[in-house]
C-alpha cells in the first residue's frame, strides 16, 4: 500500500500565511482607535501642618563656636 505524501509544501504555507494577514489587517481596521488621554491639571493639595509656618535655623555643630 502506496503512503500519502503528507509534507506541506510552500504553495499550501503561502496561501496561508496570507490569508492569516489579510485577516488581521481587516480586523485592526475595524477597531476604534481612542486618542490618547489628555493630561489633566495638577490641583495642589494643602495639608494640615502641625509645625507652625515660620523659618527655623538649623545649625550644624561645625558652625558652633568652639568651647574651651
């Protein structure tokens, strides 16, 4: 008994390979494109600060005068 030649051949693989292109050109086509979000503005938060709004010095020790 004779096998069947079951190899695919280029002429079967081409075909399809363009039909699978096709197919997905179609579908991207038909899908709605949104534009990108449009940046909304920052609203600046204010929070409650349990320190008082004034300026406070900050002294490292190298700028202590030194005691002898």
């Amino acid at each position: 008994m004779p096998q069947v030649n079951t190899t695919v051949s280029p002429t079967m693989i081409t075909p399809i390979l363009l039909t699978l292109f096709l197919i997905t050109q179609l579908k991207m086509l038909n899908t709605n494109n949104h534009l990108p979000p449009s940046p909304k503005p920052m609203k600046m938060k204010s929070y409650n600060k349990p320190w008082e709004p004034k300026c406070t010095k900050i002294c490292s020790l190298h700028s202590l005068p030194r005691q002898s």
